[in-house]
C-alpha cells in the first residue's frame, strides 16, 4: 500500500511538472506573439529606426548583368587590388586564393569535366562584370557593400589576374570588364523557361 501511495505521490509530481512546462511554453508564445504584433510599433515608442531615403535605397538597388550595364565609373588594377585584397579578403580566401578557409577564388580551369571538378572564379564563374557586381553587393562577408568603386574594380582585377585572365597592369573600367572572356564562358546556357527574364 505504501509502494502505491509512493507511485501516486510520484505520478502526481510528474504531472503537476508537465503542467507548468506547458504553461511556461504557452506563457513564452503568447509573449512572441504579443512582441510580433507590436513590433510595428516599436520604432515609434523606442525611436528605433527610420525610414529608408532614396539615397539607401539607391545604394543598394544595383543590379550589373553580364552585359556590364550599370558599371559606375572608376577604374582598378591588380597592382593596386593586391593591397586590397590582403587586407579585406586574405582572411576568408587566403593570400593567395586557394587557402581558404572559405571557398577558394583561384585554380581549377579545365577541372569540370573531371571527376573532382573544382569550382573557382577562374574555372567556373562565367562573366567578369557579375564578379564585379558580387564583391560589390557581397564582400567583404562581415561589411558588404563598404567597397568604393575603385577598390570593387581592383579586387577584380586582382582575382583576374590570380587566375591567370588579365595582367597586373591590366585596367579593368565599365568599358573593359564586359570584354574579358571568362574560361567558362561557354559552359552555361541560357534558361528558357518564359518566367526567367530577358536575356542580358
């Protein structure tokens, strides 16, 4: 009788605690849900944030096609992206490209249609001028978009010229950069799916 006495007291415990797990866990969604219902409001009530201006927005709303419509002016060689480089991408890519610890940038031309094909700026990537578009959007990863014009033009030219595609003293511009042709150039082609767009 004692045993069963012990079991109940038990059971109850048991019971009681799953009880207040659950009101804990409805507590905490009803409170997220509250905070997402308020959060329009929170700007106003903390003065947080603001409303983007056309400048912002301008900013980021670039979009270069491989055509290279939309370059801005300016202009970079690898001789001056070197320094770029080493001190904005050397810690992701490597000092030379290959390192990593992220996704290398240089080798591996000729190596797609092998067995351990290796996916590069130089081997894969098919437009210059969207490479440009990528540092300039993207990089670096923990400050995208802090690169001016000129740099973007010489850290491209600099990752070229680690592949092997143009010399260090190559000037790359928005009149340059659609001219060069990548290796891959040819190995894409174009979707013709009648919901992807035009083609640039």
């Amino acid at each position: 009788m004692r045993r069963f006495e012990s079991r109940c007291r038990v059971q109850h415990a048991r019971g009681r605690r799953y009880v207040a797990v659950a009101a804990v866990g409805w507590i905490v969604a009803f409170c997220l849900f509250h905070f997402e219902l308020r959060a329009s409001e929170q700007g106003a009530v903390y003065g947080l944030g603001r409303a983007a201006a056309d400048a912002d927005i301008r900013k980021y709303d670039v979009f270069i096609p491989p055509s290279g419509a939309n370059l801005p002016p300016g202009s970079g060689t690898a001789e001056k992206g070197k320094a770029i480089y080493a001190a904005q991408c050397a810690r992701c890519h490597g000092a030379t490209g290959r390192e990593g610890p992220e996704e290398p940038l240089v080798g591996g031309i000729g190596s797609l249609t092998t067995a351990k094909p290796q996916k590069t700026v130089g081997s894969y990537w098919p437009y210059a001028t969207t490479l440009w578009d990528y540092v300039n959007r993207a990089m670096p990863f923990d400050r995208p978009g802090m690169l001016p014009p000129d740099d973007v033009y010489a850290v491209t030219a600099y990752v070229l010229q680690l592949n092997g595609i143009v010399s260090a003293a190559d000037v790359l511009d928005a009149n340059s950069l659609p001219k060069i042709k990548m290796p891959n150039r040819d190995g894409f082609v174009p979707d013709a799916r009648p919901d992807t767009g035009k083609k640039h």
